[in-house]
C-alpha cells in the first residue's frame, strides 16, 4: 500500500513528508527545555516558540532550540526566529524578510492602506469564528519607484505575520524536474510558516516565459506557472500573496481574472499632497528637520516625480551640501532639480500606456484628484 497522494511503482514508493505542524514543533521544543532542565513553558510563551519556528523541520527546530539555551539560557522566540530565516535562505528559494516598514512609512496611497486596514484581523481567531473567508492576496501594479516594494513590507507589518520573499526566476533550474521541485518546495514551506505574506517580486520577469514555453523550454514555464495558478486558486492555509510588477503586458492573461488575487491596485504618480507627505518622510529619514524646508514648493516643483525619485535628489543634495561643509536647503535642492530628468518623461509614452490599460482594470491605489484627472487626459 501507499501513502495519500504517494508515487508508486512496482519496486519502490515515494511518499512526501510535510513540515512539522504545531504538536510536532510543541513536542521537540518542551523537549529541548526538559534536557536543558528548564521549567516548561507556559502555554502562551510555547505558542509564541511555536510561531517563530514554524516553517523548520524537527532537526532544525530542536537545534535552533538548543542554540537558544546556549546563547541565552533560555528558550527564546527572537532567536529562534534568527535560526529560521537563515534556515529558509540555504535554500536558495525564499528569504526571510524583517520587514520594519509601516503604512506610516509609506506616503500616500490611502485606497490600498484603507484596503489593508480592513483586513488588519483577517487572520485571528476571531476571523476564523466570524466565518470570514481567507483573504487570498493582492497585485500591485505601476510605475517603479512609486511605493509597490515598500507596500508589500509594509502588508506583513500590519497584519503582524512573517513576510516571505520570492524572486519568481529563482525557481527555474536546468536539471528536468527541478523547477516543479523548486515549486512545491516554495508552496511547502510558505503553507508550513502560515500564516504569512508571500512577496513575489517583479512578477512579470519571473512569467516571461510562460507564454513561448512550449518552444524554448520544453513546456517547464507553462508547467510551472500553471501549478502556481492553481495553488493560488485552491489554497486553503493562510498565505496573503502580495505580488509587484512594472510591465502589465508580460503579465499572462490567465493571472489577472478574477478569483486570483482579492484586488488589482494601480499605483500611479504621487499626487501633490503625497509628494509634500514624501518629502517629509525623507528629509526626518536622513536626520533633518522637515520643518525647516519649504515643503509645498517643493512638492510643486516635483511634479511628474515618483518617491524613489524624491529621495534620490534629496540624496544628491546632502552630498552637494557635504562638499560645501553646510547642510542642505531649499536652494540646494532646487540645484539638483536643474539637471534632474524623472521617469515620467524619459518613459512618458509607456506610462501612458500603462495608465490607459490600468483605467477601468484596476483600481486606483490614491483618492483621483483633478491633478490626476489632468493626466489621464492628457495621457
């Protein structure tokens, strides 16, 4: 006889082994405390050990455990924690992100943190007894540099759950075989961690190939996007996919209907109001007072600016200021802008038609206002 869902063959049968769930992990965690002959811990402090190690196997758990008593004299979730992330990096697949951001660190885009504020709870306890179902994930769309990375760290933030990242071109590999290996590998561990936040970023180079497979890699693209559409359709366990892309037209069709992800979201140039919200957040990041700078004009002289732009011509200005040995100012600032070309205008005809097929598709990520307004006209 075999296993559920076991491979047999006349001479041999292969059967999968998931990751240890919570008794498993309960069981070998008590039993590092026992053999270090520490009281056992309390029901709330087991549950939080439990949390931090999941994703581990038994050998792993029991090792990180042990590592604690050594390093700590105690069993302690930060550092088995530690032991995880670096656990889940040897792979080679998945990273282990500490994600310290906040919607606070993120300037504008209120539709999408509304969005994500209401599902703030969708993974208690109490969720569960609601009856509320899953949230299955969201697809943020847009211009880069305008706030996609930043969102996804921030997701794991406000749901309070660990954050996965997965560059999606890590899966392929040349031996036949191992790329749907690398898969069920990634979809094992991510449901072994759960609930979490899977972060697939620039989704769109890891896909590119799907579409020719059939003539450049012997269907393997196909295979493999086809088996993660499918697991994203049918999951059950409490994995929130929160996926980034630039360039919607690599994307397959089949990726963007309905059921795949809970919300399509555009993000689009920031507005005034988050530019002055940008230029804030980024002047107090690199230890100066915002106050003393002229934020609306500001604001008003980066119009067509994304927010990495912002932070990257206050950066230039520290330097100008260093080699002057003074601080930066309004006038500093204004010197950068002179000489600096933003994304809007070396790539205005892709941007406009990014903004044309994401108007009725996808839902705008900021409150449109009538500078907005101006530009889908415009464009």
């Amino acid at each position: 006889m075999s296993a559920s869902g076991a491979l047999s063959t006349p001479e041999a049968t292969l059967i999968d082994f998931t990751l240890p769930g919570t008794e498993e992990l309960g069981a070998v965690l008590r039993g590092v405390a026992q053999s270090a002959k520490l009281p056992e811990p309390q029901s709330e402090t087991l549950s939080d050990l439990i949390d931090a190690a999941r994703g581990m196997t038994t050998t792993e758990a029991e090792n990180a455990g042990a590592l604690s008593v050594v390093e700590t004299g105690g069993l302690h979730a930060p550092v088995i924690a530690r032991e995880k992330a670096q656990a889940v990096k040897k792979n080679g697949l998945l990273e282990l992100v500490e994600a310290q951001e906040s919607l606070e660190s993120i300037g504008g885009l209120d539709v999408l943190n509304d969005w994500l504020l209401k599902r703030l709870e969708a993974f208690t306890p109490r969720a569960l007894k609601y009856g509320l179902p899953t949230p299955k994930g969201v697809l943020m769309l847009g211009i880069p540099g305008c706030g996609k990375s930043l969102t996804a760290k921030a997701t794991a933030s406000v749901f309070g759950v660990p954050l996965l990242r997965l560059d999606a071109g890590r899966i392929f590999a040349g031996l036949v075989g191992q790329s749907e290996s690398n898969l069920r590998s990634v979809i094992q561990t991510a449901e072994a961690i759960a609930p979490c936040v899977l972060w697939l970023d620039e989704l769109e180079k890891g896909l590119s190939g799907s579409k020719s497979s059939g003539s450049t890699d012997g269907g393997t693209s196909a295979r493999v996007f086809g088996s993660l559409l499918s697991w994203m359709q049918e999951k059950k366990s409490p994995v929130f996919i929160v996926a980034t892309a630039n360039d919607v037209s690599q994307l397959p069709p089949e990726l963007l209907r309905v059921g795949r992800w809970d919300q399509l979201f555009f993000i689009d140039l920031p507005t005034r109001e988050e530019r002055e919200v940008i230029w804030h957040l980024q002047i107090a990041k690199y230890g100066r007072e915002p106050e003393t700078f002229d934020l609306p004009q500001l604001a008003r002289a980066t119009d067509g600016f994304t927010g990495s732009e912002i932070e990257q011509v206050f950066v230039e200005a520290l330097y100008r200021a260093f080699d002057q040995d003074a601080e930066p100012t309004d006038l500093t600032i204004g010197e950068v802008l002179v000489d600096f070309v933003p994304l809007s205008k070396l790539m205005a005809e892709q941007i406009g038609a990014l903004r044309t097929w994401a108007k009725g598709r996808a839902r705008p990520a900021t409150t449109p206002t009538p500078e907005h307004k101006l530009r889908k006209i415009a464009a």
